[in-house]
C-alpha cells in the first residue's frame, strides 16, 4: 500500500451496527468523552447501510494525482472501504468516484465547488453509487458551527441519503482551538447546532517520547 494512505481509522462511531438509511429520532441519554460529565442530547442518528461490515475509513487518502483503478484495489484489498481525499476540484471528484465504483470503496467528498456551490455540486454527484457523504470540516473551533450548519443544511436540501461529516478536536485541545474553556460545550453545541447524524471525533491514545502520534 502507497505510503501516501498514511493512517486508517474506524468511524461512523455510533454507527457501526447499522443497516438502513432511515433517518429517526434517538434519545442518547449520556454520552461520555473521556471525562467525569456525561452529556444528555436527543438528536436525529442517521443510519447508514454498512451491510454488517465495519466501515474502515483512509484519511487524507489516495490523492488526485494517483487516481487508478490499481490504487483504489490495493486500498480496498488492505480492508479500507472508505475513502476520504480533499481533492482540487470536481472533475477530480468524478473521476476517483467512477474508478472507487470498480474496487468496491466509498468516497467522502472534498472540493472547492461543494464549498462554492453546494447545491450544484452535490446534485452532480449524489446519485453515484460510490459516493458515502460530503466532507465539511475537520477540528473546526466552535465559532465555526453557524457556517457549517448553513452549509450543511444546504447540501441536506438537496440529499437527505448521505450523510455530512464534521470532525472534532480530542479532549486535550486547548481552549484557543475549541473556542470554549469547555469540551463539554464544544461536543454539545455541535449537537445543537450541526445536523450531522453521528459525533466524530480525533483520539491519539499512542506516545512516543512525550508526543501523541
């Protein structure tokens, strides 16, 4: 596998088990981030098809540059079935969206023009069948949430099936990046505010000479 796939993890945390599309309202009466408090929200949980398979997610995946029908195999040959690369415009999009089709991988989507024109954009590709859902922002601060909650409604307007994907800073951040003194908070006015149908969030649990990797 090309070095460029530089780690995978697991996602769609309160997902993993599902096998519909249907969007319904769930109560999660505590949900607990590493901390003492738990926070108590009702929010819609999207459920997405995963066919009894844990979705297995590239970050910062194979980039535009590299995109063939030979590298999507190799990664979904490796156990990887989605696939997340910011990618400089929608052609590019359509391109790696055609070729992941062929190995059988899902595409999150980042570009310019769903940004630009997230309408537009999206009612170009959203019934392809290797699109999985639309990349909005990783570690936003929490200034950040009225944007990505105008941004993200838009592109439901349009497609209400896939899903926008937002995600946060660990709990160790500090409060100049959250935009609060409380990640608490942080978690909690993204469930407010954002209609996203999962929480992710960043985790480095692994050290090596003082520093998380």
């Amino acid at each position: 596998m090309k070095s460029y796939i530089f780690f995978t993890c697991l996602f769609l945390i309160l997902n993993l088990f599902c096998t519909g599309r249907n969007i319904e309202k769930q109560t999660i009466s505590k949900v607990s981030f590493g901390m003492n408090k738990s926070i108590e929200s009702q929010y819609f949980l999207q459920q997405i098809q995963t066919e009894g398979k844990i979705p297995i997610l590239a970050w910062y995946s194979i980039p535009a540059s590299e995109t063939s029908v030979e590298r999507y195999q190799e990664m979904r040959d490796a156990g990887i079935t989605y696939s997340l690369t910011f990618f400089p415009n929608l052609d590019e999009v359509k391109k790696a969206l055609d070729v992941a089709a062929k190995a059988d991988v899902k595409l999150l989507v980042s570009c310019p023009e769903l940004k630009k024109e997230p309408k537009k954009t999206v009612k170009q590709i959203m019934n392809h069948p290797a699109i999985a859902g639309y990349h909005l922002k990783d570690e936003p601060g929490m200034e950040l949430y009225p944007e990505l909650s105008a941004w993200a409604k838009k592109i439901q307007s349009v497609d209400d099936k896939h899903f926008c994907y937002v995600n946060l800073f660990p709990n160790f951040a500090g409060s100049k990046r959250l935009g609060t003194d409380s990640y608490e908070e942080y978690v909690q006015e993204y469930i407010n505010q954002i209609p996203v149908g999962f929480i992710s969030f960043d985790f480095y649990p692994v050290y090596k000479a003082h520093r998380r990797h």
